[in-house]
C-alpha cells in the first residue's frame, strides 16, 4: 500500500508543471471556475494516471476501456482565471471490473486544495461494448497502487451505496 502525507503532496505539487491553467473561457460570471471545467481538469488528472496503471495504449490495443460510471466533486476552495492547477491521484478500491478513484485538484504553486473528486470506472470491452474483467496485468499494478483509503462517498457496487442510505420512507 502506498501512502504519503498530504503535506508531502502538497509541497510536492509547488515543484510540478501544472497539469492546467484556468483559462478565460472556464470562468464563470462570478468570477471562479465554472463547475464543469472542474470535471475537465480531473479527466485530464485520469487521463495522466492511466499509463502508470497500464490503461494506456496497449490497454486500448486490446481492444479495452474505461467507462465513467459514477462521479462526486468536493467543491474546497475557489479557483480563478490564470491560477496553475495540479492534481494527485490514487487508486481507493477496486474489484474484478471495477476502480474507484480519488483525484486531489491543488493549486499548483502553492499546494493548497481546491477540490476532490472520486470516480467509479468500469473495465469494458469495446467491441462488445459490455463490461468485462480487467486484465490480470492490470489487477497487479491496482494492487501496487491502492492506497486503502476509504472512500468518502462512492462504493464499488451500488449495493454497498444502497444498503449505506438512509431510510426516507418516513415509516
């Protein structure tokens, strides 16, 4: 399991290029980074990590990918037009087909947090456009990458999600 603190990874993150720059048209009339372009810079962030766990191209050569299943976004702190955004990403969970995720949004010069975002993906064969196993190559650098963090919000399945929920019934 790998684990690191995150004032590592935030004084980490001041020495990193940026993954991104806030630009003109991601600003919003208040000011700040519209919402959606939050999930554009965290897809980009999922876009960087796919290498290190062998969802890149020879992933995709075998005819595979990786669908979004599920999103949550902490909203932390406010960022605006100009500002250099980083991210770090971990692996939280996962199963024979599934990977939960957790993207960290910092400011990349200063390090401070700006947002989180967990994802639930899916391992799906392309031709059949159906969920499938992931490789076992793949398994392997889940297992070297996966931190056993507990999620915040997401679960693997959506029965864990489910059994988690409150009763709104009112009985």
């Amino acid at each position: 399991m790998r684990s690191e603190s995150l004032d590592r990874r935030a004084a980490n993150a001041g020495r990193a290029a940026p993954l991104a720059v806030v630009r003109p048209e991601w600003v919003d009339s208040y000011g700040h980074m519209n919402m959606a372009f939050y999930l554009a810079v965290f897809d980009m962030a999922t876009d960087a990590l796919w290498p290190r766990l062998g969802l890149g191209e020879p992933f995709k050569r075998a005819g595979l990918g990786t669908f979004a299943a599920e999103t949550w976004v902490n909203y932390v702190r406010e960022v605006r037009e100009g500002m250099p955004l980083a991210c770090e990403s971990e692996v939280l969970a996962f199963d024979g087909k599934r990977l939960l995720g957790l993207h960290r949004m910092l400011h990349a010069e200063e390090g401070w947090l700006a947002a989180e975002n967990e994802v639930l993906y899916l391992c799906v064969d392309l031709s059949a456009r159906r969920v499938t196993g992931w490789p076992a190559a793949v398994l392997d650098r889940f297992v070297a990458e996966a931190t056993g963090r507990a999620p915040r919000r997401l679960a693997l399945s959506r029965r864990d999600a489910v059994a988690a929920k409150p009763d709104r019934s009112g009985a």
